[in-house]
C-alpha cells in the first residue's frame, strides 16, 4: 500500500553517547538504536526513507545538518529528526539537546537548544514533519508549543508538525533497565519505536501503514508497561492523524506464519518480541536488490512484459530478458548500486552455468530476502538464519531430484531446448545437435558470415579444466578465451622459466599462430611472459593447468595429443629446452573458459583415434566395476563424443550477438536438461517440493525461521507468472498441490494440464541452481552487519 504523501521522505538521526564532560554520563543507548532506527527506515518495504544519521557529534555540526535536512524542502515532503541524547534544562526550564562537546553549565553556547530546533521546523516547507526525542525531560520541548486541534487542515490528510517524547518535561527517559552507561541494550523508548515499526505492530488500524499517531499510541502503552515511571508525551501544530511513516508489508509477519503449502504456520508464532537485528547496511543492500530485482521481475514468464531501461548515457533501451536488463541498468542512486549489483550476479552467474532461470532466480531471491529481513526484523539470529536456509535449500535438491525423470527423446529435447531459447527454430535445431553428438557430445556456436542457422558436426572433445588467467580472455562479455587455428604444445612439466619456453614462443610467433599451452602447471616468469605477449599484440595465447593426479593427467595429455596431432613433452630427453616446432599440434578452434577447455576439429589422424577407441571399449568390457572403469568411461566419452557447431549468422552485428547468446544459454540449459532431468515447469514442481519439505519443518528457534524463509518462498515463481499474466497470483498454488505433481497450471491457455503433454517442463538442473543461488545471495545478505 502507498505511503501518502508520496514525495520525498528524509530523516537524520542524531546520536550522541560519548561525552567531553565528565558530569555527562557515557550512554550506550545511542549509538545502538541509530543504527537499528535508520535500518529500519531505510527499508524500502518498511519506511522508504533518505536517512542521514551523525554519532557523537559537535554542536555546530548538528546545528548545520538540521538545517541542512530542513531548509531544501518542498511541500509535500516528509521529514523525520530524531534525537537521542541527553536532555539539559537550565534554572529556567529551557530544553537543551547535549552534544558531544557540550558543557552541562554552559548549554546556550555549547548544546542544541530547543528553540533553534523549533524554529527550523516552523519554517521548514515541507508538509509533513516529525521530530522523535528520546533523551531526558524531552517532555519539555512542547512547553510554550503553538498547538492546535487535529483536523484543522481539513482534506490536506498526512500533513503538520507533530513531536514525540520519549517522557514528559520532569522525568528520565530510561536505557534498558537503567540509568546507568553499562545498559547491555538500547533505550525502552526506542526500543518499543522500533518493535512497532519493523514488525508492524504499530498498525493499530489494520490498514497496512502506520500513522505517526499509532506510533504514538503504541510506544506510549509499550513504554508504560515496562516502566511505569516514564510516560511518553504525544504534541501536535495543524497536525492531521494520519501522517504515515510506515507500511506494513505482507512480509512482515515471521516467515511460516503466512499461508503456504506445506502448513508451516507454527514457527515463530508465539515468539515473543526481541530486539531487532536488522542493520542499516541490510536495508541498504535490500534497497539496491529491489530496484533491480522489480525490472527483472516484469519479464518473467510467457506473458512477461518488456521494460524500458536507462544505461549509464541516459538513453533508453526495451529489454525483455533478464540478462539484457541487468546488464544496462544503472543505479543512479549510489545506495541502491551494491544490491543491484546482487541481482546482476545473480543473473550473470546462473546464465553461465545453465543457460536458463535467471528470472526465476531473481524473483525466488526477492522472496527469501524479504522473509529474512521480515525475521530480522523481529530480532532473529542471522547466523541461524543462515543455518536453516541452507538446510532447505539441501531439503529442496534432494526433492528435485525424486521429482525429475530422465530426458528420453528428441522431443523432450526439443520443448527444453524451445523453452530456454524462447525460439521453436533453435529449439529443434538444438534437438538435432544433441541427438547427433550425444550426451557426452560437444555443442558451441560460432557467428557465420552468411545469413541464418547452420549445423556441422566435426570431431572434437572438452576437459574440465579452464585458462590459468583472465588476462587471456578475448570475450569478456562471456569470459571466453577463443583461439582460431591454434598450434597446441602439451608439456607434463611445470613451466615456471621463460628461457626453456621461449625457443618455441618465437617460433610460434614467426608463424602468425596463436597457440594454445597445456600444462601440468603454468605460473612465475612463464605465466608472465604468455600473458605480455597476447597485450602486446605479438602472441595471442592461453595457458590451461591441468593439475590432477599423475595417472589421470597423463591420459588427458595423451587423449588431447591424439585429437590434436601434438606430442606430449616430459621430462626425458631434454625437456622443453630440447623440443622444437615438431611438437606442436593445431585445431581449427580452442575455447576455454574458467572451468573447461574445448578443442573443435584437431589436426590428428582419425585413424589412430578411431584404433585408440577400439582399443579402449574392449579394455572396459573387460574391466570390473571400479575407479579405473570410471576413467575408461570418461577417456571414451573424450574421444568419441564429438562437436556439433551451430553457425549464427544475422544482417545486424547487434542481432547478431543476441541470437548467438541466445542459442549459447539454450545449448547449456539443454545440457543440463540431460544431466539432470525434467520437471514440471510453471512453477509446479517447486509448490510441490515446497509441500514436501513444508512438513519436515525443524522444530522451533531461528534455524526453523531460515527454514521457513525457503519453503514461504518456493510459491513466489509461480505467483509472478500469474502477476504478469494478468490472473490472481493468490489463487491457485493450494489447488496444484493436490491436483498431483505432474500437473501445472498454463498462463497463456487458462487451464490446468499434463506438463510433460503441454510442453510446459525445466530443466531440473535450472531450479536447483535457482534455489542455491537464491539462498547464496540471502546468506550473503544475511551475514552483512
């Protein structure tokens, strides 16, 4: 629900504990409830607030920033200043605010007076203003005060000049249960402030915000309760009810206390109210996430919509995907960068590694992050927080797993394939690929200089071991490093020296060659001297370590130099120093990225790889079951896989290379399809685990809560496909769930249907990497203090 009025919201927040007199007693209040305060009005889905805050300030500072916050406003803003602080009052009860220089016997000269403050808000324009005192004898600040009945501004709802004190003009304002600096929390009043906002007890109306009123009434019946001697005081100057400074957001509620499917209503429910522990830096990071997180958000599904999105030139482009929207976003407020930049991580991250469910992982984030800060909020533990993420996230694979069947035809193929690509054309062509290559096989995309789609299928292989250095990198926006007609040089050696290197680096160089460097280690002055070259323009190179153990190195070694036409150099016969050009081999094309290294087409003689397999299939029925059958598997999976190459070609370079990046995260997403297998897509497979796992909920404390953030959140996929296809995103998830596990809701067509006869299926592996990288990002969150 909006906040009205809508314009801008600003507050500072001033502290002061530490004092330069000594007759001021040092307080440990201040500093812990501006921290806890600003969090919590700078939480987008709590008060949405500018928020500024000083600790243990000077007089004259804190005199310049309220005039600062005040003097720029425009009407129709709402200001929020708060003190906590001594309060001084001199021998004729005048209000003085301490600062961190402040002489208790000269105040006037050396402290805020409540004069100066009075007269800054009187002037200030904007419509709505707020000051919150929490310190001494606060009460006396509305001594004198110009008020006026509530409701004099007929129609004008949200607007005046309204004061709350922690006390009235005679009385202590209490921290904890003292007076004293060794308080082991914050102050009461603030503390209840606080209690009232974050979990949205202060809605006294049920209307979804909370009223500076309220607000009132609810600190003054909390702070009552705890100590009876210390009456909170409410002022008011043409001052209507409803200011609001709050919202309540339908996460506020501890997370498995709202409806979900696997009745995970008992956790937290009778909890009783804590300390909050949601910082200010969280609400920063939340603040960030959303403003990215609600673009990515509006593209999600078949009927997602495409957003308008302003790069960092001011022009404006129309994105439909994910990746696209992430990738020109720019966050011109500096708060927000951090946690947009969560959300591009996300969405770089989970593309990379399986093609498809970045959105679904935006969104599945969005979800936990706001039932953990919810949790925060009402003083849960983080790190149990964390504990119980992470075991849900490992109850939701396990599920996932029971829930997939295999990829067993063409046409299976062909729905993930047309899903991940958003294009029946690549979808089948893909199909093809993967048939023909099969499923240890190879599929890469090239760009094509003549119009179209085109398939080739050559010899090749991919080893799961990728370039030592991004400096070798020639594609960043896919941190690829893509060598066309490399020499290959394969060395069981760990090359460290230049000298014994260089003999063949210049002969490569002379060639006009890149050359491709396969090594059992790579570092020091060799390392160097590789990645020099390729800046400099005379070599362009990259190095792949392959570190594993002897026996399996030397296979690799020997599979590569089979396919490439290369000879292996060891240690005998002089090494590298004594090697020249004849130990080099070719392919038409090597890529590496972080984590593996394929070679497309290499210069060896079939022949000999064709005998090499023979050799090797005989070798394994003759094998018992063991590591060394497992190595067989994977050496006869190197060999004989092959390379399907997809040929992208397009009129625009711009085209061009969203068709390519387009088939690319469709090629992953396939492979994981096939590793992995298929579940029911539209959301239902993760309703059904979310009732799965909804049952086994631990029992009781934070680590439950944690637990509970993933299973609330597991509903909030298929709620956004409804959201954004114009349906009841409430309606629905319940019903699913019975109607089986293979039965998913179809946005487009309106009805309920068989997944696998509707086409409406993911990979499994795309929702696993959903879940993990969602809870990742939330444990992140969740551990900044």
């Amino acid at each position: 629900m909006p906040i009205n009025p809508p314009a801008g919201r600003y507050a500072l927040l001033v502290a002061v504990g530490e004092y330069d007199d000594p007759s001021l007693d040092q307080l440990r209040a201040p500093e812990q409830d501006v921290e806890r305060l600003a969090a919590v009005l700078e939480d987008p889905s709590v008060g949405n607030f500018t928020v500024r805050t000083l600790q243990d300030p000077a007089d004259q500072e804190v005199r310049r920033e309220v005039e600062d916050l005040l003097t720029d406003r425009v009407n129709d803003d709402l200001v929020l200043l708060y003190f906590s602080c001594h309060g001084i009052v001199d021998p004729f009860h005048r209000l003085y605010f301490a600062a961190a220089n402040t002489v208790r016997t000269r105040p006037a000269s050396t402290a805020i007076s409540r004069s100066f403050v009075n007269e800054q808000l009187e002037a200030c324009r904007a419509a709505a203003k707020v000051l919150v005192l929490d310190c001494c004898f606060a009460g006396a600040f509305a001594e004198g005060f110009k008020s006026a009945p509530q409701g004099a501004l007929e129609g004008q709802v949200g607007r005046g000049y309204v004061v709350i004190s922690a006390c009235d003009s005679y009385e202590y304002a209490f921290e904890s249960d003292g007076l004293v600096e060794s308080a082991p929390r914050g102050s009461i009043f603030t503390d209840v402030l606080l209690e009232g906002l974050a979990t949205g007890g202060a809605d006294l109306d049920g209307d979804g915000r909370v009223g500076a009123d309220e607000l009132f009434r609810y600190v003054h019946d909390g702070v009552v309760r705890r100590r009876p001697d210390q009456k909170p005081k409410w002022s008011a100057y043409n001052a209507e009810p409803h200011i609001y400074l709050a919202t309540v957001p339908p996460t506020a509620n501890l997370p498995g206390t709202g409806p979900d499917p696997g009745e995970v209503a008992e956790a937290g429910r009778t909890a009783p109210p804590r300390p909050s522990n949601y910082t200010r830096h969280q609400a920063v990071v939340a603040r960030g996430f959303r403003a990215g997180a609600d673009l990515v958000r509006r593209t999600y599904g078949p009927l997602g919509r495409r957003v308008l999105v302003e790069d960092a030139a001011g022009a404006y482009h129309e994105l439909a995907d994910a990746a696209g929207v992430v990738r020109l976003f720019t966050a011109y407020d500096t708060r927000d960068a951090i946690g947009a930049g969560y959300v591009r991580e996300l969405v770089e991250g989970v593309r990379h590694r399986v093609g498809d469910g970045a959105t679904s992982t935006v969104v599945l984030a969005q979800a936990m992050l706001d039932g953990a800060s919810a949790a925060l909020r009402a003083g849960a533990n983080p790190v149990a927080l964390c504990r119980g993420i992470e075991s849900a996230a490992l109850a939701v694979l396990a599920e996932l797993g029971d829930l997939a069947v295999p990829v067993e035809t063409k046409e299976q193929l062909r729905m993930v394939s047309t899903i991940a690509s958003g294009d029946e054309v690549i979808g089948d062509l893909l199909a093809t690929a993967m048939e023909r290559v099969g499923k240890d096989g190879v599929v890469i995309v090239e760009e094509s200089n003549l119009f179209g789609l085109e398939l080739e299928l050559t010899r090749g292989t991919r080893v799961p071991a990728g370039h030592v250095s991004p400096y070798f990198v020639t594609d960043p926006e896919e941190a690829e490093a893509v060598l066309d007609d490399p020499s290959i040089l394969i060395v069981d050696q760990r090359l460290s020296a230049v000298p014994e290197l260089q003999p063949l680096l210049d002969e490569v160089g002379r060639s006009g060659r890149p050359l491709a460097v396969f090594a059992r280690d790579v570092r020091d002055a060799a390392l160097t001297a590789l990645i020099v070259g390729k800046m400099r323009h005379t070599l362009d190179s990259v190095a792949v370590r392959l570190p594993w153990p002897d026996e399996e190195r030397r296979t690799v070694m020997a599979d590569l130099a089979l396919l490439t036409g290369a000879q292996v150099v060891g240690d005998a016969e002089g090494g590298l120093a004594a090697a020249t050009a004849q130990v080099l081999g070719g392919a038409r094309k090597v890529i590496t990225t972080r984590r593996d290294t394929t070679v497309v087409d290499g210069a060896g003689d079939p022949a000999l790889a064709r005998r090499r397999l023979q050799g090797l299939r005989a070798e394994l029925e003759r094998r018992s079951a063991g590591h060394d059958r497992e190595l067989l598997r994977e050496r006869l999976a190197r060999l004989g896989g092959g390379v399907a190459v997809i040929r992208v070609g397009e009129s625009a370079e711009g085209q061009l290379k969203k068709r390519k990046r387009q088939i690319d995260d469709a090629v992953r997403n396939a492979k994981a399809a096939v590793e992995w297998g298929l579940v029911p897509g539209g959301g239902a497979a993760l309703i059904t685990v979310a009732g799965r796992i909804g049952a086994r909920l631990p029992p009781g404390g934070d680590e439950s809560l944690g637990y509970a953030v993933v299973v609330d959140a597991l509903v909030a996929p298929y709620e956004e496909l409804m959201r954004n296809a114009g349906r009841n995103p409430a309606a629905g998830p319940a019903d699913l769930d019975r109607r089986g596990p293979w039965v998913t809701f179809d946005v487009v067509g309106g009805s309920y249907v068989s997944a696998l006869d509707a086409g409406i299926v993911d990979a499994a592996a795309t929702l696993r990497q959903a879940v993990t990288a969602a809870a990742g990002v939330v444990t992140r969150y969740l551990m900044i203090g």
